[in-house]
C-alpha cells in the first residue's frame, strides 16, 4: 500500500509540476478488491459542473507532444502506430522521458483476453469475442511495420539488452495501454463557434463523426488522470471536455462524499468490455448477442434451398443473397 500511495503522489505532483489543476475534493483510491485496479474517488461532495481536472495538452501523450516525431519520419504509419511507436519510444527513455511518473501509474498486466491462455479462451467459444482477438494479425504489424523502424534506429530504441521478442511484449503491453486508455482528441477548430470552445468526448453520435472530422483535427491519444476513471454501466457522473489548451473533466452530477466518479467508455456490450478492458457489467442494458454472418447466410442458404426444392425451382446465390441481407441490416459490412 506504502509503494501505492507513493506513485500516486509522484503522478499527482508531475501533473501539477506541469500546469495540471486536480480539485482537492476527489483521488486516487485502490479499486482492486473490486477487480478494477486504480480508480478516482470524491473524498469531499461535488457539485454539478464543477471541475474535476484540467490537462494541459502539453501533457497528452501523443505524436504530436513525444520528441520521437522529430527525430523519424511517423508519416508512412497509419491508425494507431505512430501513438504505438511513441509510446514505446517514451517508455525506453526510462527517467529521460517527460512522461516517466505517468508510465508508472499506469498497469503493467492485463486481464483482457489477448493474454489469456489457449485453454482460457476455449471458454469463448460461441462467444463474439473470440474472432475479435487478433492477436496474430497485431504481431503480424509489429515484425513488419514497427520493427523494421525500430531496429534500423539503434540510437533511439537500444537493442543492446532488448532483442525482438522483448520490444514485442513492449509493444504488446503499449497497444493494450492505447485500447484501453487512449481518448480520440478533437481539437476545436478556429472556425468553430461554440461558446466555450469545447467538443464532446466518446459518446457522441456515430451519424455526427463524418462532419466532426470535417472541422476537427481528430488524434489518439493518451490522456494522463482522465484514464484514471473507471467505467461502470449507468453509472456515468463525469465527462471529458477537450478544448483548445486542455482538456477538463467536469462532473455532469452532485457527487457524494465516499462515490467513486466514473467516466463513460460508451454504449458497449459486455463482449467489447471484456475484449477491450478485460471486464463485464452485471447487469449491462447495452448487452447483445453476436451471431456471425457465416453462420446467418449458411442458415439462410440451407432455408432458402429446401424452399426452392420443395417448390420445384433454382434457389438465388450465395452472392445474391449476401446483398439482400447487407440491404435489409442483417449483415454488418
């Protein structure tokens, strides 16, 4: 508890060494009896739209903010691998990195199914979780996207003491970090006429994202004490604002003494907490069942065939019935 309290406060002092602002009426408290490791608790009543924090962006940690930006071209790289790359970067800086007293707040294990055994994951099957691991398709973009950039600049990733296999497991622990707590940053435009120069975080609308992307400049990125919130299904007390010099978590209600406040991480199922972040809600409102397409057009196929052959005539293709279904919502693209 001792080495808790002390990486609590070497974070809580860097933020503000660093032009953060936390409310003394809330901190970090051990959630892990509960199976949620850190969390952020109200120690003083809260009231509605009073401020939580307030991040400098100076502080994110993303392409835009890590050295490593300057020194190699991240351009060529797509989705979430140049925040990868950086991050990776940061952390093998050690005590050099800016960032160094957030890197040891945050976890170093993972309870998402990524890292279960193959036995653990045989308990998925039937489940919509299993086919979403992918974790031959991520090692694949390691050893062909980030490694060669990382071997070819021994003086920014040393290779002395760590080989292929050990920046694999730091890759594997950064790219589980992003999934669970990365923020997509829109930066609020000049042109945008909101009062208070704030956009709204996760849970805006998916039909809003094309014209948001239009006006905003939107990256992923690490967002130090936001990613300190838990999540718990219909529970939501707080929200992340991002405006054009920091980001703020403003309570969206009172807030009592001894409530742990939550951020949202939107309208998820439990087999997207669980592949996500390594959890499940009980009960959860936005809970679903996955059934793959394979096996709702081979179902269609096999109705559709003894129709067709009880009626004495030819049944449609595979091709034609695919369509019919992506037409009418029964297929997702």
């Amino acid at each position: 508890m001792a080495q808790f309290d002390e990486v609590n406060t070497a974070f809580l002092g860097w933020l503000e060494a660093n032009g953060a602002t936390v409310s003394k009426s809330l901190s970090l408290q051990d959630y892990s009896a509960e199976y949620a490791g850190r969390g952020v608790v109200a120690i003083g009543d809260i009231n509605k739209d009073e401020e939580l924090f307030s991040i400098p962006r100076s502080l994110l940690l993303s392409p835009e903010t890590s050295e490593l930006a300057k020194k190699i071209d991240l351009a060529s790289l797509e989705g979430w691998n140049p925040l990868m790359m950086c991050m990776i970067y940061e952390y093998c800086c050690g005590e050099e990195s800016q960032w160094k007293p957030y890197f040891d707040i945050l976890p170093t294990e993972f309870s998402t199914p990524m890292f279960w055994t193959n036995e653990e994951q045989e308990e998925l099957k039937g489940t919509g979780v299993i086919d979403k691991i992918g974790k031959e398709e991520v090692e694949s973009i390691f050893k062909e996207k980030l490694w060669p950039l990382i071997s070819s600049n021994p003086d920014l990733f040393p290779t002395l003491d760590r080989d292929e296999s050990s920046y694999l497991k730091i890759f594997h622990r950064m790219g589980s970090l992003i999934m669970a707590y990365a923020f997509h940053d829109t930066l609020p435009t000049k042109e945008e006429g909101s009062s208070d120069g704030s956009v709204m975080d996760e849970d805006e609308e998916d039909e809003d994202e094309d014209d948001d992307e239009k006006e905003s400049k939107v990256n992923v990125s690490m967002v130090p004490m936001a990613d300190m919130l838990n999540h718990k299904t219909g529970h939501n007390n707080a929200r992340l604002f991002h405006e054009k010099t920091c980001l703020r978590m403003v309570a969206i209600k009172p807030i009592k003494t001894g409530q742990q406040i939550y951020n949202t991480y939107g309208d998820l199922c439990n087999a997207d907490l669980l592949r996500k972040y390594g959890f499940v809600d009980v009960p959860n409102s936005h809970n679903i069942v996955e059934i793959s397409g394979e096996s709702v057009v081979a179902k269609c196929m096999a109705t559709v065939a003894a129709a067709a052959a009880a009626a004495g005539r030819g049944e449609a293709g595979k091709e034609e019935k695919v369509e019919w279904l992506l037409d009418h919502d029964g297929l997702e693209e």
